[in-house]
C-alpha cells in the first residue's frame, strides 16, 4: 500500500512534442501518413559501399538530408563539417523544438541520446579523414549535440542494443519526476551501414523480401536508418492531446545473449514492473506497440509474454514491417507512432503480415481501425538478453 | 523509505586487482590483457566454459563481477538486482576487429560471434547469465567516469521500486589501456549511497 500511495505523489513528464526522420518523411506527420496509407519504405539497394552484393533496408532520402540541413546551419550560422548521423540528429531535434517553449540553452534542459553504434561508419579510414580523432566516439557524439545547441549539461548517450530508446525515454521520465529537468529531448539515431549490414548479414538474419512481423511466413528482419527526438516536460503541451509517461522498467533474460528467452521472462518482467509503477492492472491496456522484428524467435517470445499478461486479445501492431529495425531509433520512433495512434484515435495495421505464425493466438492488427485508446504499451527487446516496457496514457 | 548503501567494490587496472581497495590479485606487469585475464580466470577458477567464447572488455566485465559476488549472495533480489554500467570507447576493440572482416570485398567475412559483442550491454547480458540477474540494465557512454551519473540513476531506480540491488560502475577498454571499477550498492553497507563517496572509493586504491 505505502508503495502505491508513493508513486501516485511523483510527476509524470508529458509527451509534449515529436519528430521522425526516416525513408517515409522528414516529420511525424509525414511519416504517420505513409503508414496510414499502408507505404512500406524498405526497399531494394545496391551499393557496394555498403554491401558487395543487393541487400534490402529501409534507408533515408539524403539529398534532402543535405538541402534541410543547409538551411539549418544557414539559421544557426554553424560551418563546420558534420557526419550524416550528426546531421540527421541535429535536424530531428531542431524540428522538435519548433512550436515549443523548451530552451534547448537551459541547464534545466537535458538531452539523452540513444544510439547502438552512431558514428561507426568512420572506422572505415576512407570516411573519417575529414573528421578530428574521436569523432566515432558515442561520447563524441553527445559532445557534438551539445555544442551544436550551446546545451550546458553532459549528453548523455545510452547504447543498450534494440532497446536503448526505450530506456532513454524511461531515463528521461525518471530526470523529470525526480525534479533534476524541466524537459528532456531525447534523440535517438541509427545508420544502415556496412558495418550493421554485414553483422546482420552474417547472423542470417535478414530477411529476403520485406519483413513481416509475427506472421507465418517471416523469416527474419529488415534494417532501417532513422532519427527519432521526444520531448517529455513537467509541463502538459498547449493546444494538443496530452499524453503522460505512466510506467517504465527493463529486465534481462539471464539467457541467452543472442537469442532471447524461450518463456519470454524478461520481457514479462519488464511490463509487470512498468504495470506496477503505472499502478494499473494489465486488462487497462488498449494497445501493445510491439517490438516485432519479424525474426521467427523475437515474435514467438514477444507472443509468450503478451499472453503471459493475459493481453492476448488487445490489438498489436509492428512498424518494421514498414520502417524495419532502426536499432537505436526503434524504441523512439516507435513510441511517437503510438503516441500518433493515441492523438488520431487510429490503430496501425501491421504492413507484412497476413498468417499468425505465433504459437499465441495474439492480436495483429491487419487494418487500420478507429478505436478510442487511453493507455497502450510499447515494448522493446534486443541482443544481451534485454528487454523493456513503457506504459503511456492519456490524461 | 530505506537509505541505500555501498557495499563491496572492486578495481581491475594495471594488471591488478583491488578489492575494498585492497590488493587481491596481482599478475605479471609485463602481460598483455589477454594473458593476464586468462590468468586472472585461473587465479579464481569460476569453472565457467562461456568465458572463453567472450570478447576481452566483457571477459574484464565478468572477472570483476566475480570478485564483487565471491562472498555475496545476490541471487536473492534477482529480478530486482540492476546493472548500471559505463565506459567511454563502447566495444572499440571488438568494433575494429569485426571492421578489418568487411573492410575490402575481396576479404569479406564478417562472423557473428564477434558482431554480437559489438553491443556494450552484451557484458551485463553475460553477467545476468552467469549470476541469475533478471532486473534493469542500462549501459551510459560518457567520456570520463560519472559518479553523479550513475548516483542518479541507482537512486532513481531505488525511488521507482524498479530494483533493489545494484552493480554500477565503468567498465573500459581501448587501444591504450584498460580500467573497471565496479561496487556494490543495497541496504547492506556501511557507507551511505552519494556521488561524493563513490568519487572517493574510485580513487582508493592502496598501490
């Protein structure tokens, strides 16, 4: 009881602005939009420079990465040279900014990154000559960011594999209701590069047609590139829907490290303690954001666990199969497309997936479906055994 | 609520060991990692035939975590124990090992045992295997150590009920050199849980 009654007393952050970058638009709208109309962005590639042979990802427009972001530094007055995931986090939070009070400048103002590997394609020596020693440093990165907004605060950068995102958004939660920031802009970005694209390749874990999470004929993920920025704050946003951050935890497997659990453990555990700190029971949920990387035993466990909660009949979605695994930016990206369904009253179908080909007679939505929804999960889960659950509401 | 505390910790640099601050194990000055990891393995014979499968920042990772839990019975909090770890070179070593398999077409072959290790968290992921942790895991890169950092978000795990025992720490590898610091933090210790104090146990090492 005394747990309870402690956990109503704390602030939780609101959902106050967004932005997606990624292969179906420059904007949360944008990209809200492809996918209401069913658009899948993973599409065929040919660029030795990434992989010796034809390989599929869903990968981002940068000719109008470029033109963007010379306007950008145009306002900023900011010459120096940046990489591409630098110009593409720059731009993501610079948009989210827009139409908000939040003062990027302030020590009241944090920002958190999350990324797997940022700057990784400038170990490859051909790339990194422009740059100054370091500059594939995750720290760097965040140093970066920082100096780029002229924010006082350390950037912090969380790599935790598929998951991070998640994390970062349970972090930045926890900066806020224990009062040390009035807002978080929390970043989080990947690349399809060579170094992703070969690792995955040689797991065999890519699949050869665009990914189709949880049905019966997936046979693996696809990759994708984004940026995705969220802005949590104290304070509710002006003239839209507002959204609250309930409930976040993550747990291990204790496993497996590449491979998760077979009863789905860590990831039960994960949404029960999110549960607990949302103080709701699991039938309160209206909607599941699953992780759904399409590869034969992520669905299967994420099934498990969604039945262990006895969520078997809420409605479940996966982007990937439009978007594909963007790594670092999933959880974030992610999470701003459920916030998305919860502001239109929309359910997202799942692009790929026609058969469950789970062993847990779940959910998946196969149309778009109107639906009042006031409380959803998003869960995340990903190599080393990790797992997360985030629980968002309306209020 | 209770008060946190700073229980056991333990440092691993310059081919030596620390725990509590005191020298526990010492190897040639002259090795090289690789040498003295296998036998700092032998020294405390964990019986544990995944080690050798490990890159080298999580066999560092997994040996210190031996130290820390020789004499301490933390399967009790399972999924209530969180690994809160740091570094500033993420899996560098291991980054550019899986890099010269792909660097030219004509010598492409990338594995998937090194790829995986690519992933700073995977050291907490061998960790939580080996000791039965099923709680938070969070994997902060930051340039230098940040006790502020990881105070913060023990006690705010602590403060949420997300977890009740913790490992935190940094845990680096790169190039040049090499350092974990990992330290215990429950209700059982005896100094209080603060940033000031776990600044001042980073540093305490009686050479």
């Amino acid at each position: 009881m005394e747990e309870k009654s402690w956990v109503k007393r704390i602030i939780m952050p609101y959902f106050i602005s967004d932005n997606i970058i990624s292969s179906l638009g420059f904007s949360t709208e944008e990209n809200f939009n492809s996918l209401l109309k069913g658009e899948v962005g993973i599409k065929e590639i040919e660029d030795t420079e990434v992989y010796p042979d034809k390989f599929l990802a869903s990968t981002i427009d940068k000719s109008r990465l470029e033109s963007e972001f010379g306007k950008l530094v145009a306002k900023y007055s900011n010459t120096k040279n940046f990489t591409t995931l630098e110009k593409l986090i720059i731009l993501s939070i610079d948009k989210s900014l827009q139409n908000t009070e939040v003062d990027i400048k302030s020590g009241k103002t944090a920002i958190i990154l999350s990324t797997t590997k940022g700057n990784i394609d400038l170990l490859d020596k051909k790339r990194s000559e422009k740059f100054d020693k370091n500059r594939d440093s995750l720290w760097k990165l965040g140093e970066v960011i920082a100096n780029f907004f002229g924010n006082p605060n350390e950037v912090i950068t969380i790599s935790n594999a598929c998951i991070s995102g998640v994390i970062a958004i349970n972090t930045a939660a926890m900066y806020i209701n224990g009062k040390m920031f009035d807002n978080v802009v929390i970043c989080g970005g990947d690349l399809v590069t060579r170094f992703v694209v070969s690792g995955f390749m040689s797991f065999l874990s890519l699949s050869e047609k665009p990914c189709k999470p949880f049905d019966k004929n997936r046979n693996g993920l696809s990759l994708g590139e984004a940026a995705g920025t969220i802005i949590l704050s104290n304070l509710p946003p002006k003239g839209k829907q507002k959204i609250k951050f309930r409930g976040g935890a993550s747990a291990n497997d204790a496993n497996h490290i590449s491979g998760p659990s077979r009863t789905g453990e860590g990831s039960y555990i994960s949404i029960k303690k999110a549960l607990i700190e949302a103080g709701i029971e699991s039938d309160k949920i209206d909607h599941i954001s699953a992780h759904g990387t399409a590869t034969p035993y992520n669905d299967e466990m994420e099934s498990i666990a969604i039945t262990r909660h006895s969520l078997q009949s809420k409605p479940v979605n996966s982007i990937k199969g439009s978007l594909g695994h963007t790594l670092g930016a999933a959880g974030i990206i992610e999470s701003i497309i459920l916030l998305e369904e919860m502001r239109n009253n929309t359910l997202l179908k799942t692009m790929g997936f026609a058969e469950i080909g789970v062993s847990n007679d779940i959910n998946i939505l196969t149309e778009n479906t109107e639906k009042d929804i006031n409380t959803c999960l998003k869960m995340a889960s990903g190599f080393g055994g990790s797992n997360a659950a985030m629980i968002i509401s309306k209020e | 609520m209770e008060d946190l505390f700073i229980g056991k910790y333990c440092h691993i640099k310059n081919n030596k060991v620390f725990v509590d601050g005191k020298l526990a194990f010492a190897g040639e000055e002259t090795d090289v990692l690789k040498s003295f990891l296998k036998n700092l393995y032998r020294f405390l014979k964990p019986s544990y035939n995944k080690f050798f499968k490990m890159d080298e920042i999580s066999k560092l990772g997994f040996l210190a975590t031996e130290f820390l839990l020789e004499d301490v019975d933390i399967s009790k909090y399972e999924e209530d124990v969180a690994l809160i770890f740091s570094n500033s070179d993420s899996t560098l070593i291991t980054d550019n090992k899986h890099q010269e398999s792909i660097d030219e077409d004509v010598n492409f072959f990338p594995s998937p045992s090194v790829f995986v290790y690519t992933l700073p968290n995977i050291m907490m992921g061998e960790i939580s295997i080996r000791h039965k942790l099923k709680g938070e895991n969070t994997f902060f890169i930051v340039e230098n150590f940040n006790a502020e950092l990881l105070t913060n978000h023990i006690n705010n795990l602590f403060l949420t009920n997300k977890a009740k025992a913790f490992i935190g720490g940094w845990v680096n590898l790169n190039f040049h050199s090499y350092e974990a610091f990992l330290y215990l933090v429950s209700k059982d210790g005896s100094a209080i849980h603060s940033a000031e104090e776990i600044n001042r146990i980073y540093t305490n090492i009686e050479e």
